[in-house]
C-alpha cells in the first residue's frame, strides 16, 4: 500500500470518527427520554464516545510519523 493511499485512508477513517462524534451529541436529549436513563448516564456516554475517538489518533499520529 503506498503512502498516499494508507493516508487517505486514514483521513477517511477520522471523518467518520468525527462525523458519528458530532452527529451523536443532538441526541441526547432523545436517548433520555426513550431509554428512560438520568442525565449522568448519558454525560458517561458522551464521555465514552470522545475517548474513543480520541484514543486512536496517538497511535494514527505516530504512524504516519514513522513510516518512510
């Protein structure tokens, strides 16, 4: 796989990370209301996406980085 290729790929990948982060916040309020769940449970939630979109981007960062 060449360099250009793998970084496109990756860009992709981080859309989409992003793309699901952002579209998941205006549902908050719903997903309390249909799931019956109280306000931290859900904040836990939101955390728990963020985290998740954040951790892969170390490793991603240092990738790219490193390969020739």
């Amino acid at each position: 796989m060449s360099r250009g290729r793998l970084f496109g790929t990756l860009c992709s990948l981080a859309l989409l990370v992003n793309l699901a982060r952002v579209m998941f916040a205006p549902m908050v309020d719903e997903i309390i209301d249909v799931f019956g769940v109280g306000e931290a449970t859900v904040g836990l939630l939101v955390t728990l996406v963020w985290v998740g979109s954040a951790v892969p981007r170390l490793p991603t960062g240092w990738l790219l980085t490193r390969l020739p």
